[in-house]
C-alpha cells in the first residue's frame, strides 16, 4: 500500500532520489514518506512530485 500510494503522488525521478536518500539515512527517507503519504491523504498534493 506504501509503495502504491508512493507511486501515485511522486514522478519517477523524485522515486529515483527518494530510493537514493534512503540508501544513505534510511529514517530520513521514511519521514518524507510518511510526510508525502500524510499530504496525500488530505488531498494537499496538486499533482505527482517531481
């Protein structure tokens, strides 16, 4: 569900960057997750994020 949710409001280049950022600091990549899940549950996000 994460994942899909994920594919759905990022662009694939910010898919790109945010699966690099977590190669390196793992929980800072989670909390921007939870931050674009949070967004796009409330409907905050206007389109995908590049």
């Amino acid at each position: 569900m994460r994942n899909s949710i994920l594919a759905q409001v990022l662009d694939q280049a910010a898919r790109a960057r945010l699966s690099n950022l977590a190669l390196v600091k793992p929980e800072k990549a989670k909390a921007v997750e939870n931050y674009l899940i949070q967004m796009a549950r409330f409907g905050q996000l206007g389109g995908k994020v590049s």
